[in-house]
C-alpha cells in the first residue's frame, strides 16, 4: 500500500513532503532490518509491520558540487523532519505506541539506544519502493520526480497502515 501527502505545514511555512507506508509481509522478514534486527535496534523486542519514508523535496540539487551550500540545505531539511518527527512520536506515545524514528543524517534511532548497526535508508527505500533509484554506492537517492531535490528520512512503525494513518492525517491536517 502506498499513500502519498503533498506538503507539511510547520509556521506557516509549507514543504513538499510525501509519505509512502510500506506494510511488512511474511517475505519482507528476510530482509536486512529483520536480520540484522538486533544490531540495528538492541533494545526493541517488537518487529515494525509498517516502514514510513518521508521524503522531504529540496530547494537544492543534493548532488555534490557545492558541498558547504548542501549541508546547509540538508541541515535544514534535517531540521524540519526533526519537527514533523517529534510532533509525531510525542502523539504515537500519548498512544502508547513505541514508533522508532530513524535519524536521516546518521541512520541511527533518535530516542532509542543505538545499535552497532545503522539503517541505510537510501539502499531500504530502492530495496522497497522499487521506482526509486540510487547513485554512489546507495549515498544519494533519485526521486522520480524531483530527481536529486530529495531528503529521504525513515520511521518504523509496530501498527498498520490503517492504525497509523489517523495519526499522520492529524499532524498534517488533513480532513
């Protein structure tokens, strides 16, 4: 199932943001989060059953000619799926319910132990959204349609789609 959003509203400020929920099949569990589970999340005891990549679209080409230009610009993509993350893990926990957010910047999780694995999220996305495509060894994602003008981001959730997606449409706004 795919579900796709336009923009994030943060201050008056809109982004092009879009949101694919990938829910997690019998076969996805012999993918690379599911072997490695224990290395990437140490502490988690519960397997996601739905992945959510965010995109985030960039003023900029993320494309490594103007590489101080680009960390400014990533720094402040970083900045904005930082808000729209934490608005949505202080909601999911006022459910009791333990979404893990994945850090763009150092594949790490954000508020929970470290692992001594990271999550590429690049390499997860082309592995699971099959119209993606990446350059450099899995470090730069292609957007099908914003080509390299993309921040690409990662949460993982242990409740459906359809459990999760209220949520979501609340933080959004959508009615």
């Amino acid at each position: 199932m795919l579900i796709l959003y336009n923009k994030l509203r943060i201050n008056d400020e809109e982004f092009p943001l879009e949101l694919y929920f990938k829910p997690l099949t019998n076969k996805d569990y012999q993918d690379y989060i599911f072997v490695n589970y224990n290395k990437l999340l140490p502490q988690q005891e519960k397997l996601p059953k739905t992945l959510i990549f965010v995109m985030i679209k960039s003023r900029i080409k993320l494309n490594g000619l103007d590489l101080i230009k680009e960390q400014l610009e990533k720094d402040y993509l970083l900045d904005i799926f930082l808000k729209f993350s934490l608005e949505f893990y202080q909601k999911t926990q006022a459910k009791n319910i333990k979404i893990i957010i994945i850090c763009p910047k150092t594949g790490y999780p954000l508020y929970s132990p470290q692992g001594e694995e990271f999550f590429n999220i690049p390499r997860l996305i082309t592995r699971h959204l099959l119209r993606f495509k990446t350059l450099e060894n899995y470090c730069s994602l292609i957007h099908p349609q914003w080509g390299r003008k993309v921040y690409p981001s990662l949460i993982l959730s242990p409740i459906s789609v359809e459990l999760i997606k209220p949520i979501i449409d609340d933080i959004l706004r959508i009615n």
